[in-house]
C-alpha cells in the first residue's frame, strides 16, 4: 500500500479507500437491522482491508445499512483500535439544527466520538452550495462541530458539473472533496488544480463503475491495456496525478484486493508502459468525426444534459462501452440533481434551437440515435468501429 498527504488535513492516507455502500443488503431498509450474511461481509472486507493497509473507511448516511454495519465492525466484531484508521462519513442535512442532529446520529450509530472527515453529500448544484453554504447553514454548523472536537476536517462529495464543483472550492469552506475523475471522465481536472491551489485533499469517487464499469470492460479496451487490468490501470492513470489523494476501489471479495495489490507502485508520471497503453486509448478518440465537438458552450431550455449525452456516445463509438453509456443513460429516467437531464426525446430534441450548433455537427440526428441506441433498441445496436466511413 501508498499513502499520500490528504491536503491540508495532514493525516497521511492509504491511497485505496475502503468504501462502504456495496456489503451484501445495506441498501435495504430497516437501517439499524443487520442480517448475518452483511455482517460477516463487512467483517471480512474491513479485515482484508486492514492486512492490506488500508487505514481510510469511507461510509454515509444515505448508504442506509453502512453507518450501522461499519459501527459494529470495527468496534464489537473486530474491535479495531479507533487510532489506527481514519473514518469519513457523509450527509446532506440543510439546517443547522438538523446537521447537529444527524452528527450526533451518526457519532452513536458508528460507535466514536468523533469523525476524521465529514463531507456534505451531493452539493451537485449552485443552488446546494448557496443553501449549504449560506450564513447559519449546515456547513457552517459542521465547522462549529470541528471547534468542538466533533469532527476533525470538513469536505464535501459532489456528482455536479465542473462549474458547480469550482464554486464549492471557492467558498473556501472546505478541505477535501470527493469527486469524480478517471481516464474515461476527464472533465473535472480544472476542479483538481483549483483543489491542488488550496491544498484541498481529492478523493476520487467509484473509478471502477462510474468509470466505464471496468470490471467488465469490453475486448477493445483491454487489447490496450496488455500488461494489466483496465481498473489496475485506470487507478495508476488517477495516481499519476500527484494532486490525487486517495481512490475508492468497489472492493466486494477477497480477489478484488489480490487486484489492488496489483496497482502498486504508482508512478507520477505515467510509467512508459502505462503511458504506451495511454496513447493507445487517446487514438480510439479519433474513430468518430464528432468526439471534438462536446456541447458544453451550447445555450438550450431542452432538459437535455448534451454534453453528457455527447460524452456517453463517445465511450460507445470510440471504446465499445456501450452496455455502460445504457446503465448511465437509463438513470435519466427520475431526474434528478445526482443524474441531471432527460431523455433525449423528440420533444425535448425539438426544443433546442439548432443555429447555435456548428454546421458540420449533425446534432439532431446524433441525440435520435443516442436516444434509439441507449434506450429503444437495446439489442440493435453494435459498436462501430469506425463511424468516419459512415457519416
């Protein structure tokens, strides 16, 4: 294992972090009643954890079962000395009254007395960080609780855009983030750096899933990566980055940690066989005539989030991910502020006005097909290879 300086916060730590929402059942209700298979998972994994010097657990609030199941792991079932891990937890409360109470929740339910990190979970809107942020506010309760010993570093965790993500650095409320960032999402760099600026320590949130599902990665992405797994070297892709702290890994069983091992070590840069994989992965970008054009600069009142629905289609065309641009298109269904825009229906197509978009860019007939390929006809559709002999 590596452990890296978590910004500001001073606490040295591993760089794989233990994550906390994939044991066996915590997403299903009661939250305070455990079943015995989800108890002996969690042990097993905090256990494996701990042998393969993991020092940072990663849990929330809204993980349901998590908090519960973490408290009594670590402190009946395993009885971990509290000194010799660091303990991140998460909520989204929106009054000062309320953040107190669900602290102290969380404080009985993990079975500590106070927390290493807590985040704000889900500032994914300007409007979030307005009213998180606002004087009297839940943030800054969570600093009167740091003053109080309470909590030890406040950060926050965001599935926002990249302007959203700048503004929360920029109140300077905070000294870690959890984010999203990985070599199939680049798109957050410009938030690292700012977080780099002000010593802000960076988590990077489920590389292996939100990353392109890379625990199943299609054949064409692996034929670039010969010497390794796709989640092996995406998390050396993300370690390259020296602004980069720590990485969840999505572990669920012993195997996928014999995998972690497999990362070390890191190298910033890139090794040069990494790098040559790299370089491999940058020219499938050129397959398709359209990947330049991403849509952020368009002005539109459709719903439509086009630049993630660009993004979406250059993972299918580019890198075969098509079964992971459906899994992603598909949580458009109840939009909402983690998963924003809808889908890209004739109607919510008709209302975009297309002499904003540049003449050579087909806009409207690529969202039909995002649309039909994503959602409508699920078994139609195969990756092309090469789309610039077919448009």
């Amino acid at each position: 294992m590596e452990y890296r300086r978590f910004g500001k916060t001073n606490k040295m730590i591993s760089t794989i972090t233990m994550g906390g929402m994939r044991f066996k059942q915590v997403w299903d209700q009661p939250r305070y009643t455990i079943p015995k298979d989800t108890q002996e998972h969690c042990n097993r994994l905090v256990d494996l954890a701990l042998k393969n010097g993991i020092n940072h657990f990663e849990t929330a609030y809204g993980y349901i079962k998590s908090e519960t199941v973490f408290g009594r792991t670590l402190n009946q079932e395993l009885k971990i000395d509290r000194s010799s891990y660091y303990l991140m937890t998460k909520g989204n409360p929106m009054t000062a009254d309320d953040t107190r109470r669900l602290v102290e929740e969380q404080l009985k339910t993990l079975q500590t007395d106070y927390f290493d990190f807590y985040a704000w979970h889900g500032i994914n809107t300007n409007e979030l960080v307005d009213k998180s942020c606002r004087s009297g506010g839940a943030v800054e309760e969570l600093h009167r609780m740091k003053e109080e010993g309470l909590i030890k570093h406040v950060g926050f965790s965001t599935h926002g855009s990249l302007d959203t993500i700048i503004k929360a650095i920029s109140t300077d409320l905070f000294e870690f983030v959890n984010l999203h960032y990985y070599y199939f999402y680049q798109r957050n760099r410009a938030a690292i750096e700012l977080a780099q600026s002000k010593d802000m320590g960076v988590f990077i949130i489920s590389p292996n899933d939100k990353g392109g599902q890379l625990y199943k990665a299609p054949d064409k992405i692996r034929s670039a990566i010969p010497h390794a797994t796709p989640i092996q070297w995406n998390a050396r892709y993300c370690l390259s980055h020296p602004e980069i702290h720590t990485l969840s890994f999505g572990m669920t069983e012993a195997a996928h940690f014999e995998e972690m091992n497999g990362i070390f070590p890191s190298h910033t840069p890139l090794n040069p066989v990494d790098q040559q994989a790299k370089i491999r992965l940058d020219q499938m970008a050129d397959e398709d005539p359209y990947t330049h054009f991403d849509g952020y600069d368009l002005d539109h009142d459709s719903g439509l989030d086009i630049p993630l629905l660009l993004h979406w289609r250059k993972l299918w065309k580019c890198y075969d991910l098509l079964d992971f641009a459906r899994y992603r298109y598909k949580e458009l269904k109840t939009p909402n502020h983690w998963v924003p825009g809808v889908f890209a229906t004739p109607d919510a197509i008709d209302k975009i006005d297309f002499s904003k978009v540049p003449k050579d860019i087909p806009l409207r007939d690529i969202l039909h097909e995002i649309h039909e390929a994503f959602y409508m006809a699920p078994n139609k559709y195969i990756p092309a290879r090469n789309t610039k002999n077919s448009n």
